[in-house]
C-alpha cells in the first residue's frame, strides 16, 4: 500500500472539498445564479472584475470558429432580465471549451475581467448545457445611440434605420466596414477651422458603428463585404446603403461594431458613373489628378521596390495600366497630375514611359533641375494635336520651395484652332502627416490638422510668384490646380479667395452637411475636398463646367493595383485614393 505525503494528502482532501461546490452550481440548472445584469453594472466597468461568479443565458452567438474571438456570447433570458436600462444582459465568455451552441441555455462558473473595454468571463470552471431556449429578442436601437452602447454590450441588437457605408478603409485588412445613418462631410469642407468644427467632427465621430466580419483574423479571404466576397464588378462604395442588420453589439479595439446575423442586405445607393461628358462649345478640357505615387523603378524593368509606389515589376504594370484607362476615360486635351516620382525627363523617366502610353501625340511640360528634392513632383502634359504651349514653363523654387516640398509649375495653352490661353498651375502642398511638426505647424486642435501654417504661407508665395510672371498675349487668366491637403474652409483656401480665386467645383457644385455630391477624398469616413480647379477672376467667366468624377475615394482600398484581389483587367476603378477633377475652359 502506498502512503501519500501528509502535505500532498491534505492538498488532495481540499481539492476533494471544493469540487463538488463548484460543480454543484455550476450543474444545477434553474438554482439562484449572479445575473448577467449585476456583472455588467451601470458604469463603464463590471464592479465585480476579478470575483469568481456563476450565471445562467443563452448563448446567441458562438465565436469559437477558426479565425473566430476564443469565445461564445451569452444573454439573460427575456424573462429574467432587471428591466433596468442602464444595465447590460449579455456577457462574453472567452474559452476554448466546445460545449453549446446557438440557443443553447447555459450554466456557467468563470472570473469576471475588463478587456481593453469588454466585460467577459474567464477562466470557465465549469459549463453546463441546460437545454434549448428561444433566443432573446433584439433590442431596437437607432443611430445617433438612441441608448448609450455601454448598456447594450454584446446584447443582440436591431437597427431599425438603414445605415450608410461611410469608411471601407479596412475592409481587405480586416473585414470591417463603417456605417453612419447618412453620409458625412468633413467639417472643414464648410465651417471654418475652430470649436464649431472640432464639435462637428467630434458629432460624426459618435454616430457610427462598425460592421465586421467575426473574426480575429487579418486579410480575410474572400473579403467578406458585400455578401458572396468582394471582386472587382462586385464593389461596396462609400455612400452605398445597408439594411437587415441584426446582431451582436461588439466592442473591440476602441470601437462598437456589430457582428451580424444573418449577413445584411447591401444596396447600391452610389453606384460606378461615367466621366463627365464633354460639353458642345469650343474648349480645353484639363484633368487634375493625384497618382498616388506612380513609379516606375529604373524603368528598364528593374528597380523594385520603389520608394514610395510599386512593389514589384507587376504591381507596377497593373498600377500602369489601371491608371491609363482612368486618364483616357475624360478625354482630356491637358493633364495635371501630382504624385508621379521625380526621376527627369530622360526616356526611361516615370513621366516620359506615361507620356509614351497614353500616344503619339502627348507631350510633357519640361523643368530640368527645378523640379526640387522630394521623391515626387508635380507634372503637366498636353496633346500636340489639340492645344499648343505659348510661353515658356516656370517653377517656383524659392521661398518655402526653396529646399523643401514639390515646386508648384506653370504653363500657358492655347487651343489650336486659336482663342484666349489659359494657364495652368498645378500645385502639390504640403499633407496634414504630423511627422516632424514642430511650433505652428502643429496641429491646433482647430480641425485643420498638422502643417497649415506652411500650407497658407505657401498658398501665399504662390500668389506673389503668380504676380511674377509674364502674361502671354490674349491670356483670359489662370487655373491653379492639384492636391492642396487642404479642404474648403481651411486657411490655404482663404488665402486663394483673398488673392481672387475661387473653386470652380464648389462654385458649380455647393457642398453642405445635407448634399456634397462632388468631393475628392475620404479620410476616416468623412468626405471632402483636397483637390481643386481655382479660377482666377479673369477666368472664371471662361469655366464652361468643373466637377470631380467619382472614381476612386468611394471604392475599397482592397480593390487597388497592390490590394489583395488578382485583378487583371485594367479597370479604371481605385487607381488611386483621390478623384479626379474634370475643368472645361471656354477659348
């Protein structure tokens, strides 16, 4: 016979002492257990973490899927709830047991933790399945939270109204979408910066929810929204609807999100348009567009990856191709284009292979060594076969140009059946990155972001270098065009207006909280204006039509030539982050 240690008998006698406890409540289905209510409390915080508890729910949704949150989620019967609105009826159980499944009543021994936010059990002891029971009703709610989120934590929810999709930023990453009951507009697109702003963005902020997939996993395949995987005819724009939506109210990494059940229904509120289509009188038609860092490596086939565009040899020949159907599709006589890599004019340059795709008769604008040092650089190309250049081509490299940031260009045109030139400036300003902002280029807390300072002071040089230059014969005035980081009530703006120019898209095109049809970026669900046609005084009159083509700031960023679908066909959709604009000039 074997005799135990007293110190290893005594452990054994306790232990022997204390299961049946546990395995008792947790067994004895219907007996008195903690409510789900009590653990939740009124604040935003269990008030009971780190006490072991016993509850009795059903479980709504199970989570332990591969790929899936390690858990199962768990909800007070309709008719054991407190009735108490402040209080939460669903907890979290994080555990890897199996037992149970959807309309499943479980009795349940685990600790109480605070997750980054998420009131959960862990530490399961003891799980007993108690027999099936009808699913809790989901609890009605609109946005803005008719009730506060806190007290619906992981409780089956209904929204009652359709939502928008305003943000698909990491749909490919991982499978979230942002819905809002309406779109929204950027504060700045139409309140000056200032604590009116800041209170605006703060407002949209507050009335969103996050769909998400159910999973932990990053780079979900397919891409699971819309309904049946994302492809490249299969798309999910910004601004699109979104109805049935039914589920868990979540809450991980900082944000409320729903996991849905069953999967809503999508409906195409903002579908793919056409350019606008060119007008009947005599004109110039320019298109303004941002590339997002078109490289070309050495371009000899070799030089990947590149500093700031394509990875590999194919992902430039997808970006190559994409972003030629997208700058042929307006049919413009004249383009101006920012993010394309400052690399010369030499034949294998990134400017000199775009000009050489899009045909014979396309040209570049030529500033040898004043292009400035930066990796990227504005650029203007034009058709020989419509418009000739009158005049010869300026930069401004002083300044705030002088050693930092990309030297804005001009040129005068002119059609070449005759007629008034116009020039056109294109311009590429510093971006709202924070990166090394120091002292007034910080962010003020205003809505306007880091950088405006040297934003303005550069708008402000522009205008004085405008002043500069020699006005061709017959110039019926100047377009300043491109990417300003800036939206339209921003102090770079007010500077142009005060200098005489004004947004021919806004002009054309009002923009408000209620209806902004013509934006060209999104940034964290809000849309704006960070590109611009400004006309000069003069020139205004001569504006025949301005508007952006919704190309690009709408689509899933999965759908872009470095984004994971194999899309081989060059479609112009997603070539880059921002919209075109599409300017015609009466001559």
């Amino acid at each position: 016979m074997t005799v135990l240690p007293r110190r290893l008998f005594r452990y054994l006698i306790l232990t022997l002492l204390l299961l049946p406890k546990a395995g008792v409540a947790a067994s004895s289905c219907g007996q008195p257990a903690s409510t789900i209510a009590r653990i939740q409390g009124t604040g935003p915080q269990s008030p009971v973490v780190g006490e072991t508890v016993t509850v009795e729910g059903i479980m709504t949704r199970d989570a332990r899927i591969p790929g899936g949150f390690k858990g199962f989620y768990l909800q007070q019967a309709d008719h054991q709830t407190d009735n108490d609105p402040r209080t939460s009826e669903a907890l979290f159980v994080n555990t890897r047991r199996s037992e149970g499944e959807p309309g499943d009543r479980l009795r349940i021994t685990g600790r109480v933790k605070e997750y980054h936010g998420l009131t959960q059990l862990v530490g399961i002891g003891a799980m007993t399945v108690c027999g099936r029971e009808a699913l809790p009703g989901p609890t009605i709610v609109r946005l803005p939270w008719s009730a506060p989120a806190e007290t619906l934590e992981n409780m089956r929810v209904r929204f009652e109204q359709p939502l928008t999709v305003i943000d698909s930023y990491n749909l490919g990453r991982y499978g979230e979408l942002t819905l809002a009951p309406t779109d929204q507009v950027g504060a700045t697109e139409y309140l000056p910066p200032g604590p009116s702003a800041v209170r605006t963005a703060e407002r949209n902020r507050d009335q969103r929810v996050l769909l998400d997939d159910g999973r932990l996993q990053t780079n979900p395949r397919p891409v699971p929204w819309p309904p049946g995987g994302l492809s490249p005819e299969r798309t999910v724009r910004a601004g699109d609807r979104v109805t049935g939506l039914i589920g868990i109210l979540d809450f991980r990494f900082g944000t409320w999100r729903l996991q849905p059940e069953p999967p809503p229904v999508f409906e195409q509120v903002n579908p793919r348009q056409p350019p606008p289509s060119r007008p009947t009188e005599p004109h110039i038609r320019i298109m303004t567009m941002n590339l997002a860092n078109y490289f070309n490596g050495d371009g000899r086939g070799q030089g990947y990856p590149t500093p700031r565009g394509a990875k590999t040899r194919t992902n430039y020949q997808d970006q190559h191709r994409r972003l030629l159907a997208a700058l042929q599709a307006p049919n413009p006589d004249i383009l101006a284009l920012t993010e394309i890599e400052n690399d010369g004019y030499g034949p294998d340059s990134a400017v000199a292979n775009l000009a050489r795709a899009l045909g014979p008769n396309w040209r570049v604008v030529e500033t040898p060594g004043a292009d400035g040092s930066d990796e990227i650089r504005t650029v203007l190309l034009y058709r020989t076969d419509r418009v000739d250049v009158t005049g010869t081509p300026a930069r401004l490299t002083s300044g705030p140009f002088q050693r930092r940031g990309r030297p804005p260009l001009s040129q005068a045109f002119q059609a070449r059946e005759g007629g008034d030139a116009v020039r056109v400036v294109v311009v590429h300003l510093k971006s709202k990155s924070c990166r090394n902002a120091t002292g007034a280029d910080r962010d003020q807390n205003n809505g306007e972001g880091c950088y405006a300072s040297r934003r303005t002071g550069s708008a402000r040089a522009i205008l004085d270098w405008l002043a500069s230059l020699p006005a061709p014969p017959d110039l019926a005035g100047t377009l300043i065009t491109g990417d300003l980081n800036a939206y339209a009530r921003e102090t770079p703006l007010d500077a142009f207006r005060a200098g005489g120019f004004t947004s021919m898209v806004h002009d054309h095109h009002p923009c408000t909280p209620e209806a902004c049809p013509n934006y060209t970026y999104r940034y964290k669900g809000e849309k704006g204006s960070l590109d611009y046609a400004l006309a000069s005084s003069s020139l205004r009159p001569h504006i025949l039509t301005a508007a952006t083509w919704l190309l690009n700031a709408d689509e899933p960023r999965a759908l872009g030539y470095q984004g994971p679908l194999d899309i081989v066909q060059p479609l112009p959709w997603r070539t880059s982050d921002h919209n075109p604009v599409v300017t015609d000039v009466r001559y």
